[in-house]
C-alpha cells in the first residue's frame, strides 16, 4: 500500500511538473503578480491597521508604486542616456590610448607581448557604435512588423496589474480559503509551513531587494565622486547582479577598473575602484545582510547559478527574477517533507520492530 501511495505520488509530481513548464507562457503573469501582492500586503496591512478601507488602502499603494517608478525613470534614464552617449563619444580617444600607451606600458610591466590587434579591434567597436547611433529605424521596423507581439506585452502588463489588485484586495480570504483545501488534522502543520514559508520568502525577498538599492547606490555615488563617466550604469548593474555572491562585486570591479584605466590612465584611480568596491562588500556583509536579510537562505552559489539559469530556461526573464525566490520556498518545504519521511519511518520501524518477551520472573 506504501509503494503504491509512493509510486502515485511520484506520478503527481510528474505530471505537475510537465503542466508546469507547458503553461509556463500563461502562468508567468499570474506568479509577477502573486509576487507584487506578496511584497505590497505588508503595506496594505500598514494602511489598514491605520484605520484606511481595504479597497483604499490598495489604490494608495498602486498610487505610490506607480509614482516611484515614474519618478526613478525619469532621473534614472536621462542619467543612463547622457553618461553612455559621453563614453561612446569618447571612445575613439580611449582606444587610441589604449593603443599607443597603455597596451606597450603593460606588455613592459609584465614582459610579455601581448597577440591583440587594437587596429583591428577599434575598426571593429567603431562599427558597432556606428550602428547603435542609428537606433531608432530598427527599434521602429520591429515595432511595425511585430505589431502582435508588442500588443501581447500590453494584454500581459494589464493583466498583471488587474490580478495584482485583487489579489491585493483578497489577500486574507485567499489564504484561508488554500488553508480550508487542507485536511483538518493537517492545518496546523499547513499554518506552520507557511509562516515559515512567509518569514524565509518576505527575509529574503524584501531584505534582498533593499540591499541591492543600497549597493547599487553605494557604487554608483562613489564612482560618481571619483568623475568616472560610466558610474550609473556601472553601480547599478553591480548592485542589481549582487544577488548572487560576489557577482556584484566582481562583476562591477573589473567593468569600473577598466573604465577608470581607459578614462584616467593612472593606478591611482584603480586605488580609488578598488576601495569604493571593498566598501561596498564589507558593508553588505558586516551590515546590510545582517540587518536587512537576516540568515540567508543557504543556497550555496553553484545552487544559485543553477536556479537563474533554470528560471530563465523556463519561464524567461520572468524565470530569472521568481528563481531565487522560488528556491527558498522549496528549500523550507523540502525540508518539512524529509520531517515528515523520517517520522514514517521511524514510525513504521518501530510498528515492524518485534516484541521482546518479558523476562522471566
């Protein structure tokens, strides 16, 4: 009877999972906005313990969500624009100190030679940038002939912001609603579970996201105080990839070294880099995490890497930005579930064991 529970079980599973991935394109919307309701209840729950109605309290969180994003935009993507336009400006004198200074100077410090062919390279970069400049005519061609596509975004952008809402506004009824499915003797285990769940996904996901604003304003206002052209969207791309260990850090060291190399051709400027990023690290490790995220979900970072990329195999962009997330919840109930297993077992081994004969008097 076991094996046959367990072989049933095992088929579920299967079977959910391929459901899973072939409505991946269809679920997508819906686990974006069982993400934003899960990440703006907190708020709404604020709202209405201040004696706001619900319905209010849900629209005063769209209004304020809405007017963050607007703002961030409009002084983020002016910003971006003029400091990557800058250094594809400047470029050209870049790679022609590259060319006659910097690559001879570091072929003498280190004694080799190096096999590149800046020539070749500039000519080839120069290229490129040529064709970025002239944006605007394959942005708009691609508009024009993928007229279903662009269309498909918006229904899906609707979507998710009708779901959002009213998950918003039902919250509290959905979740007792999915605690009613359960079996009355397993509820309380269900209540456990998901408290759990929710103090491991909200440590994380809020935690997380709040350290990734603070590095990537850290990086970006300290490469800006050192006058490196490209600091925005160095510091921010460092502190959005931060997520994975020591991939922020690296990631932003080695882009920002480079361009300080390329823009002020001194050591000293790679001095300054290095010290913004040192920073950067032990405050995310000695304060940030500590404060902000607490225990971590103890993903090690091959683990991490995995789930990134499996997220995006599955669902995309979408996949990329739920994978973590999702992992720290199978984390918490994988390992209820190898409670649950050790129990039976020790159940059934006990149930199995034979009854030694009292001893004789």
């Amino acid at each position: 009877m076991t094996d046959n529970r367990l072989i049933f079980q095992l088929v579920f599973v299967i079977a959910a999972g391929v459901l899973l991935y072939f409505l991946g394109p269809i679920l997508t919307p819906f686990l974006i906005s069982g993400l934003l309701a899960y990440l703006g209840n907190p708020l709404v729950m604020r709202l209405v313990r201040w004696r706001f109605p619900r319905p209010l309290a849900v629209m005063l969180v769209f209004i304020m969500f809405i007017f963050f994003v607007t703002a961030l935009l409009f002084i983020l993507i002016p910003a971006l624009q003029a400091q990557i336009v800058s250094f594809i400006k400047k470029a050209p004198d870049y790679l022609d100190w590259l060319q006659q200074t910097g690559l001879p100077q570091l072929q003498t410090r280190l004694g080799v030679e190096l096999p590149l062919d800046m020539a070749a390279f500039r000519e080839a970069m120069l290229d490129h940038w040529r064709e970025l400049g002239d944006w605007a005519r394959p942005v708009f061609s691609y508009l024009t002939r993928s007229g279903l596509s662009v269309l498909g975004w918006m229904v899906n952008l609707m979507l998710v912001i009708v779901v959002t809402f009213y998950l918003l506004l039902d919250w509290g009824k959905i979740l007792t609603w999915g605690l009613t499915l359960m079996p009355t003797r397993q509820q309380a285990w269900a209540t456990r579970l998901a408290q759990e769940t929710d103090q491991v996904l909200g440590s994380f996901l809020r935690g997380q996201l709040s350290v990734m604003l603070v590095l990537g304003a850290v990086y970006s206002i300290g490469l800006s105080l050192l006058g490196l052209n490209l600091a925005l969207p160095i510091g921010i791309f460092a502190g959005l990839v931060s997520f994975v260990p020591y991939l922020g850090f690296i990631s932003g060291l080695l882009s920002a070294g480079l361009a300080a190399y390329l823009e002020f051709h001194d050591g000293i400027s790679l001095l300054w880099v290095l010290g913004i990023f040192l920073t950067g690290q032990v405050l995310e490790s000695f304060w940030l995490t500590p404060r902000l995220v607490g225990k971590r979900i103890g993903l090690h970072p091959v683990a991490v890497i995995f789930a990134i990329m499996a997220g995006g195999q599955l669902f995309g962009f979408a996949g990329i930005l739920l994978a973590l997330p999702t992992a720290a919840v199978l984390k918490v109930w994988l390992r209820h579930l190898r409670e649950i297993y050790r129990k039976q077992t020790t159940t059934v081994a006990k149930i199995a064991r034979p009854k030694r004969p009292p001893p004789p008097p």
